[in-house]
C-alpha cells in the first residue's frame, strides 16, 4: 500500500487514501476496511461453493441412469455369449457329421467288397482278373481311409455377434426447436393501459407456476399476468409516472424474490432500484441509471448501468455501499474491458455475467472476478448477417450453454452455441410482422420450466410464447 492524499473512491473526500492493487482504486481508511470486508464476503462464497462441490465428488456414485447402461452391457454380454455358444455347438456337430459321413462311406464300401470275396470263395470261380480287381479295390478303400478329406477352421469375415459402442454425448449438438406461430400469453390488444393490455413492455421475469411479470415501460406499472389469463393485475406502480414511492418512472426490467415474496424493480428515469413487498415500497439503491437486474442463486443481485457502462453487485438485503464492479467500469468503448450502453443481463451457475452490449452490437461473458470479458454473440458490427447483431437486448442461457439473444434490430431470436461464429436464427425467420410466426423489435425473452419461450414482442404490445418442440 501507498499513502497520498487524494480523493477517495467511496466517500468522494480529499484523504489519505490507500491504492487497492486488486480495483486500482484508492479508499480512504474507513472505506477501505468495509472494501476489505466485501471482498472478505467474497472469499468465504468462494470457499463455501468449493466446500459444497469438494463433498459432492467425493460421494460421487454412478448415477441410476449409468447403472442401467450397465445392465444393458451385461444383457449384451450374456446375449452375444449364448449365440457364440450355439455357434460352437452348431460347427462340433457339423465336424462330427462330416467325419461319420467318411466313415459310413468307407464300411459301406468295406462291406460291399466282402460280400464279393464271399462270392468267389463259396462258388470257387475266379481267375487272375478277379484276384487283381480285389487288390485293386482294398487298396483304394485303404487310401481313403489313411487320407480322409480335410476339414479346417475358417474364420468369417462377417461377424454374426451385434458389436456395442459406448457413446458420451456431454452437449447437444443441435439448437432446440420450437413451433413456428406463437402463441399470445399476454397484451395483444393493442397499444393501452386497460388490463388487458400494455404498452411499450420492458423485462419480464417467469415464475415456476408459469406467471407472468411484465415491466409495463410506458404505463408506468408492473404487472402479473397469471398462467393461463385473460388479463393482467397491477401489482406495482399505475399511479401514474412520477418518483414518489407508490410510482414508477418507466420501468426497464423486474425479477420476483421467491425467498421473501417480493418484487425488484430497475425504475429507470427515477434512477432506482426499488422493493415492493405487499404494496410496501423502499428505495434500496439510488443514483444508478438501471436498466438490467438479475440474481444468482447465492443471492447477489446485479444490475446493469448503461450510463456507466458498467454491472455493480449487491449482496441482497446490504445496500449500504456502492456495490462492486463485476463487468465494464473502465468508461465507453469496444475493448474486452469495456461495455457501451449494457442493457439486459444473464448470471449462470457458475456466476458468469452475460451481458447485452447494446450499443457494440455483441454480447458479453465476463467469468466470476475477470478484468475482461469475451465476445460471445455477434461483434462484427452492426448488421442483418448470422455472425451479427442489430441492438441486442434481452439475453438468457440455457443448461447447455447456448446463448439466446433478442437481437431487436434484427426482429429475431438468435442462438449462438459455443465455440461457433455464427449463430442460428430459433424464431423470427419471417421478417418484421404482427403475424404470429412474426416479431416486431423483441426485446426481452425467457424460458419456462418446461423449456417454452417466451418473447416480449415490444412493438406488437404482447408477450408470444413459442412451444418448444419435443
């Protein structure tokens, strides 16, 4: 550590800071110790999560689904011994056919000179010819028996056992499918504000019963809309706009705290984060220009500043600080260290960060505790091509691995599999539309707990739900 007196990062005060040689930045004492318990909080997650996987591999046990592979190869094993068993039987028994039929031959042939030996001594009528063709015939039956035909083994070329292989696929190789007209699950009315209808929508967020939480961007409101509705219910917000604490400013995006039953919300012109629980409201972050909120499941809550160009996160409940840098924070711009314009945003399961980098047309990972992220998705400009976007917004992953994207611009849903350079368009093939196999500047997307998509079909005033094909 080194001493100046400069300006501190946290409280914005002329002090004697301190560099931190992990952000670069310098804190004064007091800030300083509650940054060192953050990343104190940090390491004791880390080391939970190595913790719990430690004793996971160690109780690792062949799962059912390997038990019953198992079985199948020793059912193949008796199966394929059985039929090389009765094979064996099958050729012992031809050698042994094969051997009597030389051996039947030669007494027949034994029997038939011996009924004429007995011919010529009882009726004493023989010369030298008769003597000679005996001869002659005994030694042919002594011939054949000292040189029978011979019988050899001869491999097939064409096996007659099944052979097995054992297959590992790790990932699906292709894209999952899902119908092409989609279904409308909510809005369709319409631009308005009568419940069966919004306007302009921003993020969605799906519960496990299938319901359906709406940031209703210019009505002001969030809405639910439960599985299988005819209309909506407001459930935060429709006040009218404003900043007091039962209104909203157009809402960018919402999630649903299972845990406590509550409701988080980015209040975007109000430069808010805010919690609705039960109608009670209270501001648990402020002075940030929100856009994107998502929450992992060591519940940390992340929220995307497209001012900032940057992603902070918050331990749920301890809003108390400015929150840590988890992606951009180094300005606007193109660099793998910098975002321009972040909107939506994706935290898998092992806490890497995806990120809509709106305005460098790409999408970003960037790993737990990375300087810098990765291209995922587009980065080749703007554009209408499979390696492009136009706007990207809402982005989500499913188990494995592939990335799906609402590249608005586009009035497409794109999926981009790992490794590849191009993605592959999964619904929208059908140009700009309000048909039901069409879109018209999607802009959030999400997947129910049995694999459906959903899109929010911004232009359109509706939410479409693609059934996936199984």
């Amino acid at each position: 550590m080194t001493t100046n007196k400069t300006q501190c990062f946290t409280c914005n005060k002329d002090k004697i800071t301190y560099l931190c040689d992990g952000c670069l930045k310098n804190f004064c004492l007091m800030d300083l110790t509650e940054h060192r318990q953050l990343l104190n909080e940090e390491l004791h997650y880390i080391i939970n999560d190595y913790d719990q996987f430690k004793q996971i591999f160690s109780e690792q046990k062949p799962s059912l689904r390997d038990l019953s592979l198992i079985d199948q190869i020793n059912e193949w094993e008796i199966n394929e011994i059985n039929k090389i068993k009765q094979k064996a039987k099958d050729c012992i028994e031809d050698v042994i056919r094969s051997s009597q039929t030389v051996l039947n031959d030669i007494e027949m042939k034994f029997n038939d000179l011996n009924e004429q030996i007995k011919q010529f001594h009882n009726e004493n009528e023989f010369n030298e010819i008769n003597l000679e063709y005996l001869r002659t015939e005994l030694i042919k039956i002594r011939e054949e028996y000292n040189n029978p035909p011979t019988t050899f083994i001869q491999p097939d070329s064409l096996p007659f056992t099944d052979e097995i292989l054992v297959i590992s696929l790790e990932k699906k190789s292709n894209v999952n499918k899902w119908e092409e007209n989609a279904i409308t699950v909510a809005g369709g009315n319409g631009e308005g504000k009568k419940l069966n209808q919004f306007n302009g929508s921003g993020g969605i967020f799906i519960d496990e019963n299938k319901n359906i939480f709406i940031a209703d961007y210019l009505n002001h409101r969030i809405v639910e809309w439960k599985h299988n509705a005819k209309r909506g219910q407001i459930i935060a917000g429709g006040n009218g706009e404003g900043h007091r604490l039962n209104q909203l400013n157009h809402p960018a995006d919402v999630i649903v705290d299972q845990q406590n039953h509550s409701i988080i919300i980015a209040d975007r012109v109000n430069r808010r984060i805010v919690q609705w629980v039960n109608q009670n409201q209270q501001i648990v972050i402020d002075n940030i220009d929100c856009f994107g909120l998502v929450m992992d499941k060591h519940r940390f809550l992340y929220v995307s500043d497209w001012k900032q160009n940057e992603v902070r996160r918050w331990k749920m409940g301890e809003y108390n600080n400015e929150g840590i840098v988890v992606a951009g924070g180094n300005g606007k711009g193109n660099e793998l260290n910098q975002l321009h314009s972040p909107t939506f945003i994706f935290i898998d399961e092992e806490q890497s960060l995806y990120v809509s980098d709106r305005y460098n047309y790409r999408v970003m990972r960037w790993r737990r505790g990375a300087k810098e992220g990765i291209v995922v998705a587009g980065g080749n400009g703007q554009g209408g091509n499979l390696n492009q976007l136009s706007y990207p917004y809402g982005v989500i992953v499913d188990d494995l691995g592939q990335i799906y994207v609402a590249d608005s611009g586009n009035n497409r849903i794109v999926c981009w599999c790992e490794g590849k350079e191009e993605g592959e368009i999964v619904v929208g093939e059908n140009g700009k539309g309000n048909q039901s196999n069409q879109l018209n500047r999607p802009f959030d997307l999400s997947f129910d707990n049995e694999g459906n998509l959903y899109v929010v079909d911004c232009a359109n005033h509706r939410i479409q739900k693609f059934e996936i094909v199984l």
